[in-house]
C-alpha cells in the first residue's frame, strides 16, 4: 500500500489553462523545440520581480476620475475597519 501511495505522490500536478488564439501563437514563437509548455511558463516568470513590474507600469495608466476612486478605496478600507 506505501509504495501505491508514494507513487500516487509523485505523479505531477495537472491544471488546464484557457487562453486566446492569439496568446498561444506568441507561446509557440518563443517556445524551444525541447521545451514542454510548463518550462516555457517557468522561464518567462522565473525571474520576474513584482516591485520592478510595477515600477515599469508606473505611469502607463491614465486615470479619468483618480480623485472619486481614491475615496471610494478609502471608504471601503473604513468599511472593513469597523
């Protein structure tokens, strides 16, 4: 029965993921002919830091009404304190 159970462990994890047609052409351009889809996900993320991420989309968003959804963040934030 162990060994059943150790091998059931160590079969990988399976997730499906759905993306548009136009994703997955970008994938397969970048993609190695060796490379399975999970290492191509590992590659593109394995070193990505998320402050630097941010700190490149700093400014590459406009705000029509920043000042209205600036209060309603602070009026949910009250809301959740109480």
């Amino acid at each position: 029965m162990f060994k059943y159970m150790f091998k059931r462990y160590l079969q990988p994890l399976v997730k499906t993921i759905t993306i548009r047609e136009e994703v997955y052409n970008k994938l397969i351009a970048v993609k190695r002919k060796d490379e399975s889809f999970s290492q191509l996900f590992e590659r593109l993320v394995e070193d990505i830091n998320p402050v630097e991420t941010l700190t490149k989309l700093r400014g590459s968003i406009e705000f029509k009404a920043k000042e209205k959804m600036l209060s309603e963040i602070s009026a949910l934030r009250a809301e959740r304190r109480l």
